[in-house]
C-alpha cells in the first residue's frame, strides 16, 4: 500500500532533539561514575561498562533499528526507542545494586536509532545536496551534547547525587517523546514497504562500492578522532601539570572544530558536490595532521604546537559526515533506513578498531600520535578520492 509523505516534515528542532539525545547519554554520567562505583560498592572497571558497553550496543542497535524502520516506518521506531530509553532511565535512577543498573544502562542503548532516523527523515525530504546541508546543522546540535554532556553531568552530581542526571534523561526523553508523537506522522518511505529479507537487504548495501566508500570515510574520520581522544591525554598530561581542566579546555577545541565544520557543511554543502565537499574535508585534516607532524618532528612540543593542528580533525569532521551520510543514504534510494543504521554501526565500529590498533603502536610521544593520527586521515582521504571516483562514473547504483 503506498503511503504519502506528510505535508510538512517534522520541525528542525524536533531532529535535533532526536540526534542530541541519541548520544548524550555515552559521556555524560563520566563524572559520576566514581560515585556510582562507591555507591554500589563495585569495581571502577565494571562501572566503566556502563561507557564503553554502552557505546558498542548502540552500534548494534543502530544496524538493526534502521532495518526495522524500512519495514515498519520510521515514527513507531521513534516512539518504541524513546519508550524504552524513559523505562531504562528510571530504572538506572533506582537500580539497587550493579548488576541492576547495568541492565537498564544497556536497555538506555534502545536511544540509539533515533539518530539514524532523524538522517532518514530529513533524506526522504530532501534532495541530496540540500540534505547534506540540513545534515550540517543537525550535526551542531549533535556535536554540542557530549561537549556539554559531561559537565551538566557533573554539576547535577555535585548538587543532587548521580542518580538526578538519570532522572533528566527520563524528562528529557518524555518531552522528546511527546513532540515527536505529534510531528513524527506517516514517515516511512513508500518504497520501503517491502517484505525484502534483513539479511538481503545488508547485502544489497554491502555489494555497492559506493556505500563502502563514503562508509570506510566515516569510519577513518572517527577512527582520527578516536585516537586522538585516548593519545592526547597520555603524550600532553604532563605538559599541563597534570591539570584535568586545563587539558578538558584544550581537548574542547576539537569538538569546537566540529561545530564550525558542521556549520560550514550546512551553509555551502548545498552549493556543491558531496565527493568535492568529502575530499577537500580530508585535505583539510591531512594537511593540518602533517603540519602537527613536522614541528614535532624538529622537537617543538608547545602544547598549542599540538592541539591547534588538531583543531583540523575536528573541522574536517564536521564536514565530513553531513556529506558522507549524504551520499551512504542515496546509494538505496528503498534502504535508506537501513543505511543509515548499518553506517552508523560501521562508523562507530571501524572507529574503535582503527582506534584499538593504533593504541598498540602509541608511545609516550606527540610526533608518535601524530603518525598514527596521520595514517588514519590519509585512509579516510584515499575513501574520499574513490567515493568521488565511483560518484563520477556511476552517480545512481
């Protein structure tokens, strides 16, 4: 049965709620969870499953959850995942014991496709260079909740206990809840009431050298970030005096970057090609990686030497996934909901394997990070070069 798009797509900040909220629970219980740890008695390792754990649901959830908004539609994904993070939240705010919170943290994970379909709904109502531009702004809002996720987290700890910042996601998730079940109405693409099996439709996507590229992009651009975010700390700590503020207001320059790059994604990416935007986006990072890596080649390890070349990655970044989830969602025009997932879970996935080998190869050392930084943009660069290859010989798969 076909099904018409509604007349007007859901509000901007509607979206932007959804993306926010998709990932301000990763980071910010992380000043709390010393806290957690004394209250339930419990290992600061098993506590820290809470994160990491957290982080590698919500890339599986996202896969399957795009998926499942092909065949169903998008606003019963919405409101089924938004239901289940309200529960989880309220759970984790009254878990008695560990093994209890942790169950309800994984449950809070269901928040993850909400991202993905946000992408979907703001494709299926645009075309695709308007929707890299509309990607741009919604990724400032997405990239604003874990630069002040952490210290909201933290000043609700200091004043009310760690369990208030589980209380605000259930209100936040409410809200969220009541505004999408009102705007969220017959989003489901038409063309994707199909009865197409699960697996088959991940392989339609995964045979397409245009989706792998613009994903393998994604992927190494978060790989950079990723190791950038578990180096920095370790080759710059004990330039700062070991001071977690000063090194928390330098690592802040990087997200900023973000915004500024997602900001400028949403003003020009409309004017121009997903491949030109992709491709100067990974020369941007490239070029300011190989500048980090020749001063600290010649020794010069002022720590402004370091984190303003790394400013690059996250302008880079930022101009980076608008354009990229752009062209990952054009390559099946009746999979898009499952794209956006699958890319997700690949970008979240190949970033933290990329991250994790280059840990076993990090020393104590900038131009050692650096490198491995390097490496990792120059891959996302040489996916950009083929993405922009492939989007010139064959626009449409």
């Amino acid at each position: 049965m076909m099904v018409s798009e509604p007349a007007a797509p859901p509000r901007p900040i509607t979206l932007i709620l959804l993306s926010a909220l998709a990932v301000l629970p990763v980071n910010m219980i992380l000043p709390s969870l010393p806290n957690i740890a004394a209250t339930f008695q419990a290992d600061f390792a098993l506590v820290n499953l809470s994160v990491a754990g957290f982080a590698i649901i919500t890339a599986v959830i996202e896969a399957i959850g795009g998926a499942i908004s092909d065949r169903f539609g998008r606003r019963p994904v919405v409101l089924t995942s938004l239901s289940i993070f309200v529960a989880a939240s309220i759970g984790c705010a009254l878990a008695p014991n560990i093994g209890t919170f942790l169950l309800f943290r994984a449950m809070q994970a269901c928040i993850g496709p909400c991202y993905s379909v946000a992408l979907v709904i703001i494709k299926e109502t645009s075309d695709e260079r308007e929707a890299a531009s509309k990607f741009g702004y919604l990724a400032m809002g997405w990239a604003l909740a874990p630069m002040v996720g952490p210290l909201f987290g933290g000043s609700l700890d200091e004043l009310f206990g760690w369990r208030s910042s589980f209380v605000v996601f259930a209100i936040l998730g409410a809200a969220t809840f009541a505004l999408s079940a009102r705007e969220l109405r017959r989003t489901a693409s038409p063309l994707s009431r199909s009865h197409r099996n699960y697996l088959a439709s991940y392989g339609l996507l995964l045979s397409s050298g245009r989706f792998w590229a613009y994903t393998l992009c994604m992927a190494s651009s978060m790989g950079v970030l990723y190791v950038f975010l578990g180096g920095a700390p370790l080759v710059v700590g004990d330039a700062l005096g070991g001071s977690s503020a000063k090194l928390g207001l330098y690592m802040g320059l990087v997200p900023t970057g973000f915004i500024l790059g997602s900001y400028l994604a949403g003003r020009y990416a409309s004017k121009t090609s997903l491949s030109a935007t992709l491709v100067f986006a990974r020369l941007l990072t490239c070029v300011g990686l190989s500048v980090g890596l020749v001063l600290s080649s010649f020794g010069i390890t002022h720590v402004l030497v370091f984190f303003g070349p790394c400013v690059f990655i996250g302008i880079g970044n930022g101009l980076t996934m608008p354009a990229a989830n752009s062209g990952a969602l054009s390559v099946r025009p009746d999979l898009v909901g499952t794209a956006a997932g699958l890319a997700a879970a690949m970008r979240i996935g190949g970033g933290a394997l990329i991250a994790s080998i280059a840990g076993l190869f990090l020393a104590d050392s900038i131009y050692a990070l650096f490198v491995m930084m390097l490496i990792s943009a120059a891959l996302a660069l040489l996916a950009a070069l083929y993405a922009a290859l492939l989007d010139r010989r064959q626009p449409t798969d």
